[in-house]
C-alpha cells in the first residue's frame, strides 16, 4: 500500500505568485524552497480557471536542463491527471493531458533550434542544417584565431604587435590566444556581451594618474597583493 504523499504548504508569498494575475512575477529563492512548486501551480490556476481557462501547450515554460524540463513536465502532467481526477467529465482537462506532450517546456537551446527548424525558409538558411558539438565548435574557434592572428601580423598592426610583446613574442602568443578565448567566455555570460565589453574597456580608460588607485580592477589587484605580501610575511 502507497503511502499518501505529503502536501507541501505554500508560504503567504508564494499563494501570492500563484494567484496573481495581469502582472509581471519574479519569484527568486533558494535552490529547494519550492519555485518548481509555485510555477506548476500557477500554471494549473491558469488552465482550470473556471471563466477564462487556457490550453497548457500556450506556456512557454524554459529551464536550465534537460532533466528539469522533463521533471517540471511530469509535474504538470501530475496536477492534470489529478484535476481530472476530481472533474471526470471535463473536456477541457482530457485535452490538456494530450497537449501537455507538446507544450514548450525545455531549454532556451531548445526552444531556439525549434523557432530556426520552423522557420528556416524565412532565415535563408539550409532545412538541413545541424547544430555543431562542442568538440567541433572549439576547433573552429581556434581556427578562427588562427587566420585572425595571421592577419593581423600580415597588416603590420602596431597595436597588436604591441599586445603579443606583452603576453609573449611573434609565434609565441599561445598566452595572448588564452586571454581573448576568456574574455569571450566571460562576455557571453552576460545578457549583452557587448555591453560589458564596453564597460570592461571604460574601467581602463585614466583621465588622470592621480586617480588609477581608484579603478575598480586596480583596488582588487591591490588587495591581492597586500594578501600575497602578508602571506610572504608570515
């Protein structure tokens, strides 16, 4: 015999994220605190709401992985089966079991390749196209690279020369190589790399000498240094 499963009561907060209608919701909390909870919820009372009810399969719901995607799915598809379980005679809630299957609960990688495959015509690009494995993708950044560097010392650039005499020497710039590769990673992780490419590039810009200490990055590097030296010290 089953055991009866423990009800998880939602805090006053998040009744509110639930019921709340007509409005913008950020819900942040701590990993295991019940956000998962909170958005099947919310979903349920949008597709059992008696005066203007919705099909499940009209939510875009994205997650970080695979795994979560297909977890927030069974919970859906749990709540439906209960719901119906209650309401028999409901069409609306057999439909919604059927279109669950088919609803946008994925990954943002996800939801993207299936916008491209629907809409490749509108694109211009190949109904064949695939999507690259990350061994391969690396490959091409590294050639990419390659015919940059190439080009550059081809064009006799004063500043780039002036950039690999820094991390190293012509044919050596196996470091300077590195630096741009971790610039790259650390840009894409923000909303608008370019944006922070622009503020990184505005921190290094000194209007006046007297004012360099007062640079963000200089402040840390400071700091790390005291920490070093006293370390030495002791």
């Amino acid at each position: 015999m089953k055991s009866p499963k423990k009800k998880f009561k939602l805090t006053p907060g998040q009744q509110k994220a639930v019921d709340i209608r007509d409005a913008n919701v950020l819900v942040a909390a701590a990993a295991g605190s019940g956000k998962t909870k909170v958005l099947v919820d919310r979903i349920m009372g949008k597709v059992t709401d008696v005066t203007n009810p919705v099909n499940v399969d009209e939510f875009l719901v994205v997650t970080f992985t695979n795994a979560a995607a297909a977890q927030m799915r069974d919970k859906i598809r749990e709540k439906l089966a209960e719901a119906l379980e209650e309401d028999p005679s409901s069409e609306h809630l057999s439909l919604q079991q059927l279109l669950v299957n088919r609803a946008d609960i994925c990954t943002i990688d996800s939801f993207c390749l299936k916008l491209v495959r629907e809409n490749f015509n509108m694109l211009d690009i190949d109904s064949s196209f695939t999507i690259g494995d990350p061994g391969m993708m690396e490959m091409v950044k590294a050639e990419i690279m390659d015919r940059l560097f190439e080009r550059l010392y081809d064009e006799g650039n004063e500043d780039f020369k002036l950039l690999v005499d820094i991390f190293g020497s012509k044919n050596q710039e196996e470091e300077l190589k590195k630096a741009v590769i971790n610039i790259y990673y650390k840009a894409s992780s923000y909303p608008i790399p370019t944006v922070w490419l622009d503020n990184a590039r505005e921190s290094l810009n000194v209007v006046d000498e007297k004012d360099i200490d007062k640079l963000p990055w200089v402040k840390y590097y400071i700091k790390v240094a005291k920490a070093e030296l006293k370390g030495v010290k002791n």
